[in-house]
C-alpha cells in the first residue's frame, strides 16, 4: 500500500473519530436535530470521509472496507444536495470555483 493511500486512510480514521465526539454530545436523536450546525458539521465530515476514499480506491481498487462504493455514492449525494440548497439560496449556480 502506498504511502498515498495509508495517508488517506489515517485522515477517514480521524474524520471518523470526530463524527463519532459530535455524535457523543447528543443524548437522544431529537437534541441533534435541533442543532443546525451539527448537522452541517456531519455533512461536511461525511463528504470528506467519501471523497478520501474515493482517492484512496483511485489508487488502490481492491481495498478491502466494506461498503467503499456506498459511502462514496453518500459523499456524492449530499455533494449534490449542497449544490442544489445554494442555487435555491442564491437563484443561481454559485460561482466558486470548483464547480464547471
């Protein structure tokens, strides 16, 4: 495995570490719901986790984690959502960059 790839790993790991402490802080599912900014934290979290092992899969296919194509599809899925909440914000595609 390429030092590339063990690089990915580690930064899902620690990703994975922190949903896991803003998960912790909520006792039942109805105080995370009410918590905008959790919730955007997760999301976030969740994009990055899928887009690193969507890198990491690039490099190195037969990955055994379980699930792999799943939680990359998620990352794409709220990628998508993210760019639909800010075109109904702004009435437009947002200019930033990183998207054509």
């Amino acid at each position: 495995m390429s030092p590339k790839v063990k690089k990915y790993l580690f930064e899902i790991l620690r990703f994975i570490e922190e949903v896991d402490s803003i998960i912790s802080e909520f006792e039942h599912f109805e105080q995370f719901q009410s918590d905008p900014k959790a919730i955007r934290a997760l999301e976030r979290l969740y994009e990055i986790i899928g887009e690193a092992l969507r890198k990491a899969l690039d490099e190195h296919p037969g990955l055994p984690i379980s699930d792999a194509r799943k939680i990359v599809a998620l990352r794409n899925i709220l990628a998508i959502i993210m760019i639909i909440s800010l075109v109904k914000s702004f009435g437009r595609r947002p200019s930033m960059g990183f998207l054509p």
